[in-house]
C-alpha cells in the first residue's frame, strides 16, 4: 500500500484510480478529484508528503 499525496488515503498501486510519474517518483491516488487536484498543483502535495515524513 501506498499513500496518495493529496488526501493521504491507502491505495494498492494494482488498483489505484490513476498514477502520475512527476520528477522521477511515481505518485498514486484514489481518485479522478485527487489526481486532478494533484496536476494542478503537483509540489504543494509533493512537498507536504515531504515534510510529513518521520526523522
């Protein structure tokens, strides 16, 4: 499983709505609203999945 970048929900690759590859990283998601929300505006979710990571 794997989270999708804009509502943080869990998402099988093998059965995620869609994928974007952006900046070599290949993001999945749970539905056509987050991928399109995502396309918008790909490194305010990129970023904030960056700065959620652990230490």
């Amino acid at each position: 499983m794997v989270k999708d970048p804009v509502c943080g929900m869990a998402v099988n690759p093998q059965n995620a709505a869609a994928s974007i590859k952006y900046k070599g990283q290949t993001y999945y998601f749970c539905s056509a609203l987050c991928t399109i929300m995502f396309e918008r505006e790909p490194e305010k979710y990129v970023n904030a999945g960056q700065a959620m990571k652990p230490e």
